[in-house]
C-alpha cells in the first residue's frame, strides 16, 4: 500500500495456461479505513499499459453511503463524466438502495463485463 492507495490487478488464463493482464482496481482509503474512491483500469494490449476507465466514489454520513460513477474522460485528463449517483442506507441488516438519479443503471455499471 503506497500513499493511502492499494492495487489489485485482475488477471485472465489464456489458453489454459498463460495470465494475462486484464483490470487494475486502484483503492483509496479515508482518514476511517474507509473506500472513499475505487479507480478501475483496462489493459492495453497494444500500448501495453492501464487505462482508466472509471471510478467509482464513495462519501458517507452517519447512516448512508453515497457511490457516484464517473467516466474517465480522455479529453480533459479527470473524471468528469458523472453517469450515475446512488444512495445506500445503512441499518441492522446491511445496505439498501434508496435513491439515485441515474443515466444508466448501478446494476449495469457494477457488472459491466469489459470483453
């Protein structure tokens, strides 16, 4: 773990027997331990480098998350694109989705498949 942020790389077995890069999620943490920001990356083959593709940011109050997914946009060098915002309330029995305004949908963001 390097300046509050942790890396996982995602690999794929090619032809059975070979690892192959495919994701990179980059982690970073709040002052509590918390995720307050997950990076995803996708290998580049050609360029043989990560590239961002979104990431997902996290906020939190006493008893809500808050994730909003922003595109990565090449252009302007950030993450500016906010495609989808959700709230998740907290209580005895975990999480539950309250409310969001969204252009595409959380379920479709968290299981997008990236082949």
């Amino acid at each position: 773990q390097e300046s509050g942020v942790e890396t996982q790389t995602v690999y794929k077995v090619k032809e059975g027997k070979y690892l192959e890069r495919h994701l990179q999620y980059n982690y970073t943490h709040d002052e509590k331990g918390r995720v307050s920001a997950k990076e995803i990356l996708k290998w580049n083959q050609d360029n043989s480098r990560f590239e961002k593709l979104y990431c997902l940011n996290f906020s939190y109050t006493d008893n809500e998350v808050n994730v909003e997914y922003v595109a990565w946009n090449s252009k302007a060098g950030d993450y500016t694109n906010v495609k989808a915002k959700a709230v998740y309330q907290m209580n005895e029995n975990g999480m539950n989705y309250m409310a969001g305004k969204q252009i595409i949908t959380l379920t479709r963001i968290l299981s997008y498949s990236f082949q």
